[in-house]
C-alpha cells in the first residue's frame, strides 16, 4: 500500500470480525514500527499482546465504566442514545464489545528512558510522549498496509496498576496506550474527514495563515 494512501485511511475501527490476526502479520508490523524515531534511539517502547479471552474480558471490564463515565460526562448526565452522533454510538458499541476483539496490544514505555523537557512549566506534560506515540502510529500504519484495523485508546491508563497487575508488567514501565487490532469488519474509509490545511498552517507568528484556503 502507497504510504499517503495509508495515512489517509488508518482511522479509528470501532467493528471488528473474529478472526485472528496471524503471527507473521503482527510481526511484520512491529518489526516496521519500531524505525520510528525517538530520543536518543532509547527504545523505550515494549509490547503485550493480549489474546487470552479471559485478559482481554478483564480489560474490557476495566475499560468499560470508565467509557461509561466519560461518556455520561460529554452527555451532561444523562445518555439518550438516539440522540448520540453517529461516532459516539459507534465507540460505544466498541466499549461494549472490546473482549470480543482479537487482540488488545498494550504499548508500554519504559520510563527510565523517557526524557519529558516539559515538567516545569505549569501545564500538562505531554513531551515524554514524543519517544512513544510516533512507534506507536508506525504500528497502526503497518498493520493499515496488512489489511488489519486498529483503535488505539488511552482510557485505561487511568487504571494502570490493575493493568500492571493483570499482565505481570514491571514497576519500572508504563503503559501509554492500549490498541484494539483485527480484522474490520466494515470496509476501511476511504479518506478521513480533517480539518483544512490552510486552517491549520500558520506562517511564522500563530494565527498568520501560510496557505490560502483550500479549493
């Protein structure tokens, strides 16, 4: 698959078949996504994949107040789901069916090896995060060019120690990221709805558009 047409068309799966995501397709797409770029070529970046039903079934029960929380958050309390944007409805139908899914990878990051420039500034720290998330987009994209689908989510990293717990992973790791993989069970799109570029490109100061605006 062409590189910008994979891009284009790696979104969020919310519907997923049952069946497995072979061995040698799984290796194929860590083995290109661990190229990515990171600090000091760290590699802070370890895997678990979870296939066991009854690991994936614990996650999926994690996973799934928090996604009811969130959601009654968004909603102002109360859930009308006929009212709900289409890709509301389809998330949660994911939440609601994330055990069924084959397997749910869990990108952890050893934190050692994480140099987050960010910490003194009275915000968010976010920067840790640039030695992580790019390896974990190269494997989205690999598995997009193996035909395999992907929804990555950082929900449960609100309940990191029982994860840590359920999966043996070491006090000296995180975990960033849980990415849902198989096989769609709908047709991938074929292209994603975003934001202009001229709406989004500023030239030299923050506000100064850099393209005029999009034919």
């Amino acid at each position: 698959m062409e590189l910008t047409e994979a891009m284009r068309t790696t979104g969020t799966c919310r519907y997923f078949r049952p069946d497995p995501v072979p061995d040698e397709v799984l290796h194929r797409a860590v083995d290109a996504a661990r190229f990515a770029p990171q600090g000091g070529n760290r590699q802070p970046v370890r895997w678990v994949v979870v296939r066991d039903p009854d690991r994936r079934q614990a996650l999926a029960d994690l996973y799934l107040p928090l996604w009811k929380a969130y959601l009654g958050r968004r909603s102002g309390g109360r859930i009308d789901y006929e009212r709900l944007p289409r890709s509301v409805r389809d998330a949660d139908h994911f939440a609601e069916h994330l055990a069924e899914v084959p397997a749910i990878v869990v990108a952890c990051a050893e934190l050692a090896a994480l140099y987050p420039t960010d910490t003194g500034l009275g915000r968010l720290s976010v920067v840790g995060g640039g030695s992580i998330y790019p390896t974990v987009q190269n494997l989205c994209l690999a598995l997009r060019g193996e035909g395999v689908a992907s929804a990555m989510t950082t929900l449960l990293c609100t309940v990191e120690p029982q994860v840590r717990e359920l999966l043996a992973i070491p006090d000296d790791m995180i975990t960033a990221a849980h990415i849902a993989i198989g096989y769609p069970e709908r047709p991938f799109p074929t292209t994603l709805t975003r934001a202009p570029v001229a709406e989004i490109v500023y030239a030299d100061t923050f506000g100064r558009a850099c393209f005029p605006p999009d034919a």
